[in-house]
C-alpha cells in the first residue's frame, strides 16, 4: 500500500518521516481561508479533504492519500496563518498567556511586546497557523500541552497510524 501525504508541510512529512512511515508527498495548493460561521472541526475537515481529493487525481492504486489541516481556535475565532507581522503580533497577544484548543491543549506563558517583537522578526510565526511553532523557538513560550504534541506541530501521528491499521495498510518503513 502506498501512502502519499497530501501537504507542502515540511513539519507533517518530518513528523511522518521520525515515526517510520514510508510515503509520497504531493503537495497541494488551496485557498485556506475559513468560510463564514465555519467551525474549527468543520474548517480542518473540509481542508483535510479538499487537500486528498485535489492529491487523489489520476494516480495508480492500492494507496492512500492523507489530507491534514491544523488551526488554532481561541474564542471561537479561527487563528490562520497570519497575513503579515501585525496579524502575527495580534495573533500571539491573543493567545499569551491563555491555553487554546484544537484537540490539544497549549497553555502559553505571557508574553511582553518585546518578546513578540523578537519573536515575529525571527520569521518563524509567519506560515504557522496562529502565528507560532511549538517545536521552534515559540517552545520558550509553551508551559505545556494538554493532548498529542505532534497534533499541535501539524498532524497527530499515533491517530494516523491507529486509521491506517483500521484500514488494513502496511506502510511501513523496513
């Protein structure tokens, strides 16, 4: 069984990688904007789908295509990636000192305006949804995490890996 990995995300075929899965990736590209009065779950759902149909195309089967979509959600608002550094520096005031959810639980320290300065002008926040990667120099930040850490860096490999044997793959590396 082959298993293409539907995503440009370096951080899902990193995490994929480290957990042994042998795949292919075939990005995808999509208009990521939330629709209005989409929830968090219907958002990453309809992503996740869109990003493996447009990856399913003409390809040669037995596979699987893996479509995945992080956000983050902080007062029932959709936190993106941020649209430039103001949106990022909005983005991680709103989420300091707070904990947010997605299915995991991130309890952020707070923060000073100057340590979201320094940290906005690291470039780091800028393709990451809601402004900030737990497993880069935001991990500074980051006091815990409630749930799946691979969740929270962009795809929750144990649940992954729990489907894929639900559906009887053997993808594997040797």
């Amino acid at each position: 069984m082959r298993l293409v990995l539907a995503s440009s995300s370096p951080r899902r075929a990193e995490l994929l990688s480290a957990a042994g899965f042998s795949f292919e990736i075939l990005p995808v590209n999509l208009d990521e904007g939330s629709r209005p009065g989409e929830t968090a779950e219907e958002y990453v759902a309809r992503l996740a789908e869109a990003k493996a149909a447009a990856a399913g195309g003409p390809t040669p089967f037995p596979e699987v295509v893996l479509g995945a979509d992080t956000t983050v959600v902080c007062d029932r608002r959709i936190l993106g990636k941020p649209a430039d550094a103001a949106d990022a520096a909005r983005m991680l005031r709103l989420l300091a000192g707070r904990a947010h959810v997605e299915r995991s639980r991130v309890r952020m320290s707070s923060m000073s305006d100057a340590e979201i300065a320094w940290y906005i002008a690291s470039g780091e926040p800028m393709d990451k949804a809601g402004g900030y990667a737990a497993q880069g120099r935001a991990s500074r930040f980051i006091e815990a995490i409630d749930g799946s850490y691979s969740n929270v860096v962009g795809l929750p490999v144990a649940r992954v890996y729990a489907l894929l044997k639900e559906l009887g793959c053997d993808i594997l590396k040797a």
